[in-house]
C-alpha cells in the first residue's frame, strides 16, 4: 500500500468507526489516467455500480476473481491517488454474448446502452488480450461481472 491509501484507509476506518474493517485491494478503473478520472467520476456521483473484467485474463495470469463482500477497495483516480472506499456486493461471471441491459446501465458509461457498453469494450478486451500476448475471442470470451457498492468518499485529509 502506498502512503495515501494506507492514510485514506485509515481516515476511512476512524470516520465509519470500523476498526476491524478488511482491506481488499487498491485499484482505478481502466485503463489510463483519463479514464481512470472519469469512471471514478461516474462512481462518486452514484452513477457506476457496476463494472465488467474478462474472466480469461484472470486465468491467464493465475489470479483470483473477486469474491463478493469479501472487504473493501480503495478507488483509485488517475494520478493513482484514493477517492473512494468500494465493496463488492456481487459477482458473477457470464458469456460476452450474455451480458445484458441491466449491466451494461449499472456501468454507467456513455447512454448506459448495451450497444455503447459493447462498443467501447470489446476494443478495451481486445487491448487487455493484446498486452497479454493473446487474441481475443468474443465467442468464447466470459466475463466477470461485479456490483459496486459506493461506501465512503470523503477527500484525503
């Protein structure tokens, strides 16, 4: 943990009176700065409660997919500095094909479509399986798909 989220951490677990509160991960939505800023944006105002991450990545490079409350994560803006406290409240993983209305509004992107949320991740997939070393498949891709819940958001003190 870096010096700002080890501080936004334990700001979080004075200010909610939660000492015995379980630390998940720190992390930005993404990819780039930008992006990062911008889903975050959509998070603190309420609007992202969901977010999408491909299942074969996590198999790829041996890691677990998340676990639904499990702990709480530390949001992480653009210039990779703590914004929010975020739990996980569900999970599950799905066919790229399968995914449907109700996620793709949750996720709170663009018009909140599943043709705008399709639009702007299969390029997102297809860049995440580039930098892996393999090629996309949206026929046999499976995502996980996880809702947020927004816990705490106050600036770092």
């Amino acid at each position: 943990m870096t010096d700002n989220v080890t501080k936004y951490w334990e700001q979080f677990k004075t200010d909610m009176n939660e000492p015995t509160a379980v630390f998940g991960s720190a992390w930005a939505f993404g990819k780039g700065s930008q992006q990062a800023d911008d889903l975050a944006r959509l998070t603190l105002a309420g609007i992202k409660t969901a977010t999408a991450s491909a299942y074969e990545l996590y198999q790829l490079e041996n890691e677990p997919i998340p676990v639904a409350k499990q702990g709480y994560d530390v949001l992480l803006n653009g210039a990779a500095e703590p914004v929010a406290i975020i739990c996980t409240t569900n999970v599950e993983v799905r066919k790229y094909a399968d995914v449907d209305e109700r996620h793709a509004y949750a996720e709170g992107e663009g018009d909140r479509s599943l043709a705008y949320w399709r639009q702007v991740h299969e390029p997102f997939f297809r860049a995440e399986f580039a930098e892996a070393g393999e090629l996309l498949d949206l026929t046999r891709l499976h995502v996980v798909l996880e809702e947020l819940t927004l816990i705490y958001s106050e600036p770092l003190r």
